[in-house]
C-alpha cells in the first residue's frame, strides 16, 4: 500500500504537470503585455553607474507620485540588474520559474459577472473572496480563480486587482491606480517562497501578490494600497449580499472550473514544493499549517485555525488608540485545496476579522453563540455575523469596521511577515 501522505504527493506531482500544461497551452488568447511602456534599459542613458540609481533621485516609497519618471527597463523579462532601477526589496536570484511563462496562468482582464439569483454553478459551502467598495459587492469564486490568480476588475468605481495565489492559500486586494498610472497586472510565471509574483504590464516590474509591494524593477520599493477582502462560503455572500454580482465561467479560456488541479495540497503532513523555496522556512509550526493573519491597527499578527476554531473568537487588545481587534471563526466553508471536486473539500472554516467597537466607538466584546453560527457582544447583547454585521438586538443594522486580514499557510505568513505576533 502506498503511504497517505506519498500517495497525496504523487497525485499532487501529476496535478500540477497538468496545470502547467493547460495553462502554457497555446489555442487560448492569453494576455501578452504588448501595451507594456518599457524603454530598450541602457544603463548608459540613465544617467546611473552599476552602484543603482543616486539617492537623491530614488523614488520614495510612501509618495506614489515619484515612481512616475519613465522605466528603464524590464523587471520581467531578464533586466533585473538594471542600473536605472531602485534597489530590489529581495534577490532576483531567489525567484523561481513555476513552469508557465508570463500569462500562461492567463488574468481575466474583462471580468463578466451574474446576479445571486441567475447563478447556480457554485455550491453554498464554496469559497468565495468577496470585495465591497462604494455598496458594490462582488464574489469571486475561488473555482475560477484557482485557473486565473488574478482578476482585473473596477468595484464601486475603484480599479482594483484580485489576487488568489494556491500554493501559499492566500487572496488579496489591492487598489490598481499608483500615482498618475493605472496599473493592470499580469502572472509573470514565477514565485517567491512559492508565492505568486506578479508584474504590471505598463513598466513589467514585479510585484510581490502577498504583500503587494514592488520588489524588482521600476516600482521595487512602491506598496499598492490594501482593501479589506474576505473569503466566504458562497451561502453566506448570497445570505449577506442578495443583491451582490458574482463573477462567472464566462472568461474567454477552457479550463475545468469546479476541478481542484491541486489535490491533496493543503495536506498539512506536506510541504511547499521544493524547487519553489528558495530561503529557509520559519519552523516554530509546520509549513502548511493553516494561519488567519492579521494586518491590526498596532501591528501584524497570526493565529492557527485550529487555536481559533476551539472559542470561535479571538480578541486582542491594541496599545495606545489603535483599537482593540476581534476575530471570528466560523465553520461552513470547504478547502478548495483538498479534493478533487472544489465543492468537495473537507470544512476549514471561514474568518472575519474587525475592530472591536460600535460605530459610535464603544468597545464591545464578543463570544460565539450557542448556535455556531453567530457572535453575541457582552455589552448590548447584540448578535453579529462572521460579516461582522449585526443581526439582531439594540445594535441591529450595524456593522464592524473590517480590519485587513487572510487565511493563508504558515510557510508564506512566516516568510513576509516575519515581524508578526504568532499568537500561541
């Protein structure tokens, strides 16, 4: 008999050959970055030596407007020592190739969506990461972006890109206008800790997804502006959200949305493959434990699911006027990273993370109620969903300021929040 754990190996080798396949196949139209603006990089035109670009005259990084000068150059496409550029957040000897070539994983840049009531292709207990901007609420079904790891998309009139990447179980999103430029960004086919990095097609820098900093190229050192995010089982975004828009199947690629082309890869007694890591892994827990990291007011910390999921609740008080932080667990949502069928996947559960106070700023503090799916405050004893609104009781038709945050492994948590609070 083959062990579990090889057995789950090797189905993961094979999946992975057939991704890498599918998405290099070349009958898609796939996204080719013509529309790129990048100059031929000649070191002797910038006006720099082999030391990178003077002081005085590096872009600084919390002002978006002084990365608008021209590129020099292409991060992503073998430039990477360029003289012109600022210096690189992390070695470009440490990204790897993940097989696929730029835009083989192909974005969806022209997203076409369906109301709640016209959409039936995803199952109630499906991940969902869902975005709100300006009262436009949208799902993106993880089915889809398991094929695509990045959406570029306009909510509530704000360019955004979504960003799903399965070997770390990360999904984040960021505002894509950066000083005068609108950004759009594409897969560039390598990683970082086995982390997507992406690239933007108007200087081909690229981007760290987990993060979204610019780490090699014209914009290494630039930081796009985080939104809140949240990854739901469909049932609750269609409950919370009866007028939201769901993005389809209707993408312009053949790929076998509702297939999981990662099986077996969340297995926790596994590790992240190999040829993608190239710097050693935090080993306090094991790599693909699985992590709700937190982005608070006072500072970045993590805790395991398993730790979360025992009270449902975690509260955590912030120093000084940061403001105390509350994080719900609550089960009902499947790994689109274990089985074959995405719809099939064993219950994770799903996480919210908020400010702890009513709008008017009162602190409140929370516990999970009897009937496992809501949260009671102690204070009103108002009763709140995992969407951090409140249902019922004095604080009905409220809602808790979100608080960014994701669920991720703990390899790729480790790895770009080294700074955190592991909370234990």
């Amino acid at each position: 008999m083959v062990p579990r754990v090889l057995a789950r190996s090797l189905a993961l080798a094979a999946s992975l050959s057939l991704l890498a396949a599918a998405c290099s196949s070349s009958d898609d139209a796939t996204s080719s970055g013509e529309d790129a603006v990048v100059a031929d990089g000649d070191a002797s035109s910038s006006g720099s030596d082999n030391a990178g670009t003077p002081a005085a005259a590096r872009p600084d990084p919390a002002d978006p407007a002084s990365f608008d000068a021209e590129p020099v150059g292409s991060a992503l496409r073998g430039d990477r020592d360029n003289p012109g550029f600022p210096d690189p957040l992390i070695d470009p000897d440490d990204i790897q190739s993940g097989g696929p070539p730029p835009d083989g994983i192909p974005p969806i840049d022209n997203p076409v969506f369906a109301s709640v009531s016209d959409t039936d292709y995803v199952s109630d207990q499906e991940a969902v990461v869902v975005v709100e901007i300006n009262g436009d609420a949208r799902a993106y079904p993880v089915q889809v972006l398991i094929w695509h790891e990045i959406v570029n998309d306009t909510v509530g009139d704000e360019p955004v890109t979504v960003t799903f990447c399965p070997l770390c179980n990360s999904a984040l999103v960021f505002k894509r206008q950066f000083g005068s430029r609108l950004l759009d960004f594409g897969t560039s086919g390598e990683l970082y800790q086995s982390a997507l990095v992406m690239y933007d097609r108007q200087t081909e820098s690229l981007w760290a997804h987990f993060t979204g900093e610019g780490v090699v190229g014209h914009y290494a050192g630039a930081q796009l502006e985080l939104i809140p995010a949240q990854t739901l089982s469909y049932g609750d975004f269609a409950e919370r959200y009866p007028d939201g828009q769901v993005l389809t199947t209707d993408t312009g690629f053949n790929r076998s949305y509702g297939l999981n082309p990662y099986v077996g890869y969340d297995d926790e007694a596994t590790d992240p493959i190999g040829a993608f890591i190239s710097q050693d892994i935090d080993d306090r827990l094991p790599s693909k434990t699985r992590m709700v990291g937190v982005l608070a007011p006072s500072g970045p910390f993590s805790l395991t699911l398993a730790d979360l999921s025992v009270d449902g609740v975690y509260h955590r008080e912030s120093s000084g006027d940061a403001g105390d932080v509350v994080v719900f667990h609550q089960s009902g949502l499947s790994s689109a990273l274990d089985s074959s069928e995405i719809d099939e996947g064993r219950d994770i559960g799903q996480t919210g993370a908020f400010l702890a106070e009513a709008e008017d700023g009162t602190a409140l503090t929370f516990s999970a109620s009897g009937d496992g799916e809501t949260f009671t405050d102690a204070e009103t004893g108002s009763t709140w969903t995992v969407t951090g609104d409140a249902i019922a009781g004095d604080l009905e038709g409220q809602r808790l300021e979100a608080v960014p945050h994701l669920d991720t492994f703990w390899f790729a948590w480790s790895t770009y929040r080294p700074e955190a609070v592991l909370v234990q």
